[in-house]
C-alpha cells in the first residue's frame, strides 16, 4: 500500500519547508483553492530550527522530486516574523511546485539588506501593486494586503489571488481541522489526500482511493528524530483506506513477535471484528460478496518483507477451522525444525480474502507458529520466520523496532516499521526511478522509520516516525538472517568469499549435482555453474592478474579450474587429470606478492603450477615415495619456507621451496585424518591414537599422549590447541563437556582481536561457539548441520557464520 510511504512524503514536504511560514484564521481565507499542502507556522525561528539541525531531513535533502522547490523556498529564509504564519504548496505541473505564503505584515518582515545579487522592481495587475524580487536564479512576488503580507514564487498563483479578492472557499474539513491544532508546535501540516494523493511520483496512476481524506499533523523535531502526529479524516460517505477499520477497535499489534529480527520493513492491520471488517471491505471494494466465516477468528494481517520477499501472517485467536480447511486441502507437507509446511492449493488465497490489504502475492506455502498462520510464496521465508522464532530472535529485539516503538501508541489499526532497506525497496516498487534513486543515496541505513493509524469513532490518530535507531539493540543474540535452498542437496559445506567490487563477503556452495553457485548477501542466486566433478575440499581465491580483481580456485575429482567472479573460467585454467582422485587443492604464496604456487595431488605425483598455468620447472618432487593424504601445507618461520606432506606410508615429508628436503623425519607416525598445523613452531600432527606429534626445524619429535579416540578432531593456530574428543572439547587445556552427539572437527577463527572456536554436533544439528577461554559464547547453540564458516559479511562489525541446514538448503545467522 502506499500507506507506507507517507512518512517520507511528509518528512520530505517538511524539509521543503526550511525557511517557513506563518497564521490566524482570516490567512487560509487568502490562499487559493486546492493546495497541495499546508502548514501552519505558529514559531517560524523554532521551526526553521528543528529543520536546519535534524539529521534525517539533512540526510533527505537532496531528493531529486524537491529540488526545485527547495531552491524557491530559500528565498524564505530572509523571512522574519514570531506571530503565526501559513505556507502552501501548489502543484502547476507535472513534478512542479509553487508555494505561497501569507503572515501579518510588519516592516522587517522580509530583510533583504545583506543580500547583493537582487533587483526589486514593481508591477500592477488589476490596479494592485505587486513587488517582484529576483535573487539569483529565483524570483518572489509579495504585495500587502491589510494587515498581511501575501508572497509567492509565481505570478501565476499571485494573479489569480487578485482576481479572487480573497474570496476563497476553504475546505470544510481544513476548517475544522485547522482549529484542532497544538499550540506547543512550531508547525502543523494539512494534507488534502483526497485532491493530491500522489506527492511523490509513482510508477502507476495515482490511486482514487486515498489512505483518507484529511490529514493534519503537528511537527516537532530535534536533532536525531521526526516526529509528525494527529488525526486523519474520511467522510463516510467517501471510500478511503482508513474506513476499512471505521466501528472496529484497533488491538496490540502481534506480527513483529513473529517476524525475524532482519526484518527490513512490516505493516500489521488489526481489527477486533472480522464482520465488521468485511463488509467495510464490500464496500471499499464495491463489490457484493457474501462474508466467510472460516476468517471470523482473524485478528490481525501482518505482511512482513525479508530480503524483499513477502511473508504474510494472519494472527487468531482460534486457529481449528482455518487449520482444517488448510489440511484438507494441502498439495504438501514437509518438516522444518519441527513445524510442518503445507503447500496450499489456491495461491490466491489471501488476496482474494483480504484486499485491497494484501495484494500481488502467491499463498504457496503455509506453517503455523502458535495462533499464526504464515503464508509465503517460496519456502525459503518461511525457513527463516521458524529459524528465528524458536531461537528467539525476535523482530521486537531489534534495535530498529524498540526505537521506532518507543514513543507510538500500544495498540494500532495499522502499524508500519521499516528499516532504511525497506524504504528503498519500497521506493524502488513504488516510485519513479529518479526518485527511488535519490532516496537510495540519502543513505537511511541508521533511522527506524514507523507510521501508525489508530481508528476512532469517526477519525484516526495518525504518527509518523523518522529517528535515529538508538543503541537498543539486544546485545549478545544470534538471529538467522536467511535461509536458501537448492535443488538437491549440498555436497560442499557453505563458505564465504569476498566480493572484491563491493569489499564485502558472499557465500559459494556445490550441490550432488555438481553444481556451484554464488549467493549474494542478500541470500539471492547471484550465477550457477555446472561442473563435471566434485570440488574436492575448500574453494581459495586468489588475484592471479595481480589487478585486485579475485578469483575462484579449486580442484575437482579430476580437474584443476579456475573461475572469475561471473563463473566463467579463466584461460589456462581448466586442466584435466586422467585418472582423478585428486586431493584438494593447495595454493603456497611465498612471498605475499600474488606469484602463486598451485599444488595439485593425485596418489604420489605432484603438480606445481605459477600464474600462466604452466609446470614450475625447478620444483623437484613431482613423486612422492608414497600416496599422499589430504592436502599439502605451507608454513613461514624465520623467513624460511617449508612445504609440508602427510604420507600413506606414515612419513612426513618437510621440504624447500624447490622440493629437496628441508628437515629429515625419522620416526612414523600413523596419521589420523587431522591436517598439520604450526602450533608453537613446531609442525604438529595427531596419530590414530590420540598422540600429538611435533616435530622442530631441527628435526627432534615430541610427543603428548592425550589418550583420545581414533576419529578425534583437532585445529590448531600458532598459540592455541584444540581438541574435539566424543563429547569433550578441549580449548587450551580448558575442557568443555558438550552434549552426547556426533561432532565434526573444530575449527578456529581470529577475527578483530577475538579467537572463535566452532563445532557442529550433526546428529543433533547443533552448532557451538566458544572463546579462547573455553567460554560459550552467548546465543549458541544455534541450528546447523555442518561446520560453519564465520565472518564479518557486510562489514558492520558484527559476525556472520553460514552453515548447511537441511540437505538440501544453507542458513545464514548474524551476531549481535
């Protein structure tokens, strides 16, 4: 609905306003008929400070629609006065706007002295004398009439005053309107809707069914929030939005406590009788049709927007009838941690019964959370609305809802809350593109902005919110921020690689298909790319061109690739290994300076390419003495390189850069299948047994008996050891005893200054997450069923991790 933008229609009309105006009963009597907008100035110099000092409408000032209005009204700011004022805004053709100005005159109430590019001359229409002022670019027309100053930004608009003689006919409803305003307000806006619904310029043809009729709405402003609050009016007689709630009682608002915590925008409408609200909807919508009693126990209708998807709730408080009539018509029935999907069968299910509130959107897909039925036209929403609601991530814990809540009314007719995000999806659906654009780059990332229409006996209360989020946000919650799933299932456990154009982190996975795909932040489909095998390991990214521009690199069962940020393949890289079965692929960079070694093994041979694709000819040991297992390593320590082999024979391999050995091993060791690590510089490797081996740049061996099981997990960095033994996860000697379940190795992360260590239990699909000093960190376990992968995603300081979730789909959390 367009009911959600009215926040910015009005909070940009305000800014327009930056140098305003004034009044007193006989001053709407002066302006001429049918305005746009008007606002009552009752304190020009606090009005004009609210606007001047507020971030929001700084941050919205340069919006393209406005911008030659906004260069007319500076023409203002020379205007002085304390006693009232009016303002008026005039549409004179299409995107253009006039304004005209009427306040008690006085000598100085308009100062030009310190104004040097200026010409005043005088001109006469119908014997009246009309002072025509040019500053700069722009002109101001005034001329005294009475008491009163009349000034305007076209001659048109004045001309037509004169031949009026004041004799306007002023809006009934503006009347009565006009004497409801606070006296403690430095401004009240009066919007005709009804006359000028569309302020802002739509795609479509502006709808002839308006949010009302009347608006008014006192101003206040101070330097971090907008506030606009007052009544609305509809006639019965007319069919505005706001008469679908007219003889119902507005109710607290329930979708927010369904909705997930990265909710970008919601609007809920509630109603305590469903009758009621359908035969007002009969006649909104100008139809006959007979009242469904299967929605009598309906509530609320909630539409909230994630990743711009919609999900659309609607709240009981009886949910038997709805229910069977969903089950017995279902086409389907999967699980979701616990909570059933049925696929429903007529997708025009609820913009058949609830227009105009829900429309252009396909009911595919329901669950039921509680009293609430949940609707979506793809399941992956849904996944997302279960996942956050029972790991309590609520969209009421988040920052933006607290802030936006705070000063607005308990219970709501209509209620919307939006992030910065849900603007510009919204603008981007509703408005033209130049608009959507300018609103994009006014950058609202850090303001919650809400609108809420309560219904009274024959009006509503309407508010309207533009604040900086406050620091509310729930700290130490872990919330899922999207769920996407694929065709088949997963056959590479998700993991993050950076977008090297916008700096932030995107996610790669590959399905049994074999096919790889890249997904943006937002969890959208960006490529997908079929590949003849199986990538073997993780995927590495690596600038071969040197440019800053990464790329894709990997081994499959039988290939070495190397793909670009689109999926194409870059040229050589695309080699082929007859016989397969490669071990991942390792990639050694000396020296930091992108002259890359690709390490490619298949049984005991050893490939190393460079940057062109081709052989390097002084790497000796291109045989190993026997198969060798997992993936080579590269170490770095006093300015010497070793290159590190695990071998079937149960001998490890240190060498030079150019392949001879480096450091003799003498002992065998019988490799569990953990990797070599360097752990107080020492290479270190456990055993079937249990038994940590290191060996030195000398050649000496130690080893620790820690008396673990054959599958053991174990991760180490330079300074921390981990251990994942059954149940038993050791972080620097400190032991965590974790439920009983299947683990997965641990894994460590150093991320801003902070060591992270993470274990997946796949039987129970249950990820956890622990500091340095074997202390949980607060919000796991979370759901998941492989390792995670854990970064900052967009760079706002707060961690991400992405994991598989169900076979066939990944889940993405974001920490707070």
């Amino acid at each position: 609905m367009r009911f959600k933008i009215w926040f910015c229609l009005l909070t940009v009309l305000a800014l327009s306003c930056t140098k305003a105006v004034k009044t007193k009963d006989s001053l709407l009597e002066r302006l001429p008929p049918n305005p746009t907008l008007v606002i009552k100035i009752q304190n020009l110099p606090n009005f004009k400070s609210e606007l001047k000092n507020n971030s929001f409408l700084a941050n919205i000032k340069g919006l393209s629609t406005y911008k030659g209005l906004g260069e007319k009204l500076d023409n203002l700011g020379y205007v002085s006065t304390k006693a009232t004022s009016l303002l008026a805004l005039y549409e004179v053709g299409k995107d253009n706007y006039d304004f005209v100005m009427v306040a008690p005159n006085h000598p100085d109430i308009f100062n030009l002295e310190k104004v040097t590019d200026k010409t005043v001359e005088t001109l006469t229409y119908q014997n009246t004398s009309i002072t025509k002022y040019t500053l700069g670019a722009n002109e101001i027309y005034s001329r005294s009439e009475g008491k009163e100053i009349v000034m305007a930004s076209s001659l048109l608009l004045m001309e037509n005053m004169i031949r009026a003689k004041d004799a306007n006919p002023i809006d009934p409803m503006l009347k009565k309107l006009y004497g409801t305003t606070s006296p403690n307000k430095s401004a009240t806006f009066f919007l005709n809707l009804n006359e000028n619904p569309s302020l802002l310029p739509f795609k479509e043809e502006k709808t002839k069914k308006p949010l009302s009729e009347w608006v008014s709405l006192d101003f206040s402003a101070n330097s971090d929030r907008v506030s606009l609050n007052g009544i609305a009016m509809a006639p019965d007689s007319t069919k505005n939005f706001i008469n679908l709630f007219k003889g119902t009682s507005p109710l607290a608002n329930k979708t927010p406590q369904y909705a997930p915590m990265n909710t970008q925008a919601l609007i809920s409408y509630t109603f305590d009788d469903y009758q009621v609200f359908a035969k007002n909807q009969n006649t909104y919508l100008d139809r006959a049709k007979a009242v469904d009693s299967l929605f009598n126990t309906i509530e609320e209708v909630g539409i909230v927007y994630l990743n711009n998807q919609k999900v659309v709730m609607l709240n009981s408080f009886g949910t038997e009838s709805l229910y069977d009539f969903l089950d017995s018509g279902k086409t389907s029935s999967d699980s979701y941690q616990g909570s059933e999907i049925l696929g429903v069968q007529d997708k025009n299910f609820l913009t058949g019964a609830f227009a105009p509130l829900v429309k252009d959107f396909e009911s595919n897909f329901c669950t039921i959370l509680e009293n609430s039925f949940i609707f979506a036209q793809d399941i992956e929403p849904l996944q997302t609305v279960i996942s956050n609601y029972k790991s309590g991530a609520s969209f009421t814990n988040s920052s933006v809802y607290k802030t936006a809540k705070a000063p607005l009314a308990n219970e709501s007719s209509i209620l919307f809350i939006s992030d910065g995000s849900g603007i510009d999806f919204f603008a981007d659906q509703d408005l033209a593109p130049e608009v959507s654009e300018s609103i994009k780059k006014a950058d609202l990332d850090d303001y919650a902005i809400a609108s809420q229409l309560v219904a009274d006996t024959d009006f509503a209360h309407f508010n309207i919110l533009a604040s900086k989020i406050g620091t509310v946000q729930e700290s130490n919650t872990v919330s899922p921020l999207f769920t996407l799933e694929l065709d088949t299932d997963l056959a590479l456990d998700p993991q993050f690689v950076k977008n090297h154009r916008t700096n932030k982190q995107e996610i790669v996975v590959q399905d049994q298909n074999n096919v790889l795909y890249l997904i943006s932040t937002e969890g959208k489909v960006l490529w997908s790319k079929p590949l003849n095998g199986r990538i073997q390991g993780p995927i590495q990214q690596v600038d071969i061109y040197k440019n800053g521009r990464l790329q894709l690199a990997f081994c499959t069962n039988d290939q070495f690739m190397i793909v670009d940020r689109n999926g194409d393949d870059v040229p050589p890289f695309k080699i082929d290994f007859e016989g397969g079965n490669l071990n991942p692929l390792a990639v050694f960079d000396y020296d930091g300076r992108k002259d890359y070694r690709f390490v490619i093994t298949q049984g005991r041979k050893v490939f190393m390419y460079n940057n062109q694709a081709k052989i390097v000819s002084g790497f000796t040991f291109t045989e190993a003495p026997s198969t060798i297992l997992g993936v080579p390593k590269h170490f770095r320590m006093a300015n010497k390189d070793y290159l590190v082999f695990k071998l079937e024979d149960n001998t490890l391999k240190v060498l030079h850069r150019n392949g001879s050995e480096r450091i003799k091993v003498t002992e065998k060791i019988n490799f569990s299948t953990n990797e070599v690590f360097l752990y107080k510089n020492k290479f270190s490797v456990t055993n079937t047994d249990g038994v940590l081996h290191q060996i030195d740049t000398k050649g000496q061996l130690t080893a620790t008996n820690f008396n673990m099981n054959k599958d053991h997990g174990m991760y180490a960095t330079s300074n921390t050891l981990v251990f994942m033994d059954d149940n038993i996860l050791s972080i620097r000697g400190k032991k965590v005893e974790l439920d009983l379940g299947v683990y997965t190795k641990p894994k460590i992360f150093y991320i801003y200054d902070k060591i992270y260590v993470s274990v997946t239990d796949i039987q129970n699909q249950k990820m956890y997450l622990y500091d340095s000093q074997a202390e949980p960190i607060a919000g796991f376990p979370v759901y998941g069923s492989s390792m995670m992968d854990l970064t900052d995603m967009d760079n706002d300081k707060k961690l991400e991790l992405v994991a598989k979730d169900q076979g066939n789909s990944l889940i993405v959390y974001k920490m707070n």
